[in-house]
C-alpha cells in the first residue's frame, strides 16, 4: 500500500475527509488506510483541527487557502534571507591539511561570520561546490605521464575469405605536456593487445615516461578502487621492466586524465569518422590509414599552448 510521503502537504480535500471519518467515528488507522497516509498524519491533523475547533460543515465553507492558513501549513516565507557565507575562502581553506568542515564552521560561528547550524553549513557547502563545479589544474612536464585509453568508436574489419566482421578497438596514447598523441587498432582489448599497445606507443614516442596513467579497464587494472587499486599482473611485470609507476584514474573521474579524452575525441572525429564509408580487410591496411590521419594529427600547430616558468604546458587561450 502505497502511503503519502511524510512531511508533504495534505491536500485539503484529504484533510475533509478525515475530519468526516473521524466524525463518523472511525479510529485513526482507519482513517490512515483509507486516505493512504500515515497515521501520525492523522493524529497531526485532527490535533490541528481541534486546537482550531474546526467541524466539517465548518470546512466545507471554507476555502482550502484559509484552511491552510488556519492549520498553519500554508507555505511559509522566511522574513530574512539566509546570510551569505564566502565558501570560496571555505574551499580554499579545505585544501590546507588537517582543516575540516567541523573546524571552520566552528570557526566562522565565533567570529560571528554565521549563525546556522553544522548540517545546515555542509549543505551549503556541498550545493555551492556543485553549482561551481571546481575542476584543479594540471600542470603537465615534458616526459612525465602518458594517458592511455581505448575510442568509444570501432572500426568493422571484414575478413577478405569468410567475411567475418571483426570490431576492431582502437587505442589511444598521448602525452601529457604535448598532445603528443599515438593510436592504433587491435583485435581486442585484451592484456595481450593491451600491452603490446602499450610497447608500440613507447616506440613511436622514443622513450619511456615517469608514469603511464590508464583508465580502469580490465586488462590494466584487476581492482577499481579509489585509494588502492589492483593492478593486473602481467601490467606490472611491464611496469617493472621499464622502471615505469602506473596510476590508474580514480572511477567514475574522466577529469584524472583529461588529455586521452580530447585525444580519444580528436582521434575520433578526425581520423576514425572519416573512414566510416570505407572497408578493410585486414588490420595492418587499417593501420596503415591510421598512421596517415596520426601523421596530419600530430602535425597541427598548437596556438592556444605556451612554455611556463616550470617548463610545464598550461593553456592560455581558447580557439
């Protein structure tokens, strides 16, 4: 039996009714059963209609506005506003260690900056820091990370024979302060293809970064976790072999590794939709069209990039 929501305003046309049934005797659970509410809603009502000695016929002449206001739950409109609270000097705060939440509104409400209370303030927080939707900066170095993923986007591979359609999956690898990007088509995604990937894009890069950071597939990555992941095996004998750190991205957090997923997207609409009206019939002819379309990719003039301080890439404008 499905019951009103607890705490939602009662239509007044329901508020009569219990009022009549409560006339004509029946009890409270009765009276909930039959209205689909609760019986603590019952009990509330018919207390309000007693403090207010409200009968029936009385409610019948009444409009459902007045009822409301007589009752008290009508929508009520706070005289003040709530006052402001600066949470971007909260959040800047957040980021300092050993600083909570607890401690700054305790904080804030000594020097008088609030007066709400602490769930009240988390709430707050949390609908701001949503509305803002902060992102942090990455700053890239030249050599340190490359970001490796697979395109949403196949690309059918028919065999020549049989005619079997073969899905192929395509990697991406790029680097994190060039764009420097790298891709290819394999059978599967399999650890495997996966690795074998992995030592191609090593090769057309020349050289061996600080840390690869991948997405959470299955083949990299044997546990998801936030804090601790699991890394597959044979991915780490990898790592060890060229004295390389995997950090996977957390789930779920595409921002972790930003740079494969404009490079998926720049692979995808660049080099992959282009060839959506022609066949292959083996992956080495597919690759060979790969590598021509990487070739114009990587070759395009950076204008919204410049050189910092640190000799880390960071972004200057927008074209």
């Amino acid at each position: 039996m499905a019951y009103k929501r607890q705490g939602a305003t009662l239509s007044m046309s329901k508020f009569r009714e219990i009022i009549r049934l409560h006339e004509l005797g029946h009890n409270k659970s009765e009276i909930a059963r039959s209205c689909l509410i609760s019986r603590t809603s019952v009990r509330d009502y018919l207390r309000r209609a007693q403090r207010q000695s409200l009968s029936y016929d009385q409610l019948n002449q009444l409009s459902d506005s007045d009822i409301q206001h007589l009752l008290g739950k009508g929508q009520r409109q706070s005289s003040r506003k709530k006052p402001a609270i600066d949470f971007e000097y909260v959040h800047r705060e957040m980021q300092r260690k050993g600083v909570t939440l607890g401690l700054l509104w305790m904080e804030g409400k000594e020097r008088g900056d609030w007066n709400c209370s602490y769930s009240g303030f988390c709430r707050r927080y949390r609908q701001w820091k949503k509305q803002h939707s902060l992102s942090m900066r990455q700053t890239h170095k030249g050599a340190e990370k490359i970001f490796v993923d697979y395109c949403g986007m196949t690309v059918p591979v028919v065999h020549p024979k049989t005619g079997e359609v073969n899905q192929a999956q395509v990697f991406v690898a790029c680097c994190g302060a060039s764009n420097y990007t790298y891709a290819e088509a394999t059978e599967s995604q399999t650890i495997k293809n996966w690795l074998g990937s992995h030592q191609r894009a090593l090769s057309f890069f020349g050289g061996v970064p600080v840390a690869i950071v991948p997405d959470n597939l299955k083949s990299g990555v044997t546990d998801p976790c936030r804090y601790e992941p699991g890394i597959n095996r044979s991915y780490q004998d990898f790592a060890e072999h060229y004295n390389v750190i995997i950090l996977p991205a957390r789930p779920k957090c595409p921002r972790d590794k930003p740079k494969v997923e404009n490079a998926v997207q720049q692979v995808e609409r660049h080099i992959l939709a282009p060839l959506r009206d022609q066949t292959f019939t083996s992956f080495k002819q597919l690759n060979e069209v790969i590598a021509v379309g990487l070739e114009k990719l990587n070759h395009r003039t950076m204008k919204s990039y410049v050189l910092d301080d640190n000799q880390g890439w960071r972004v200057t404008s927008t074209k």
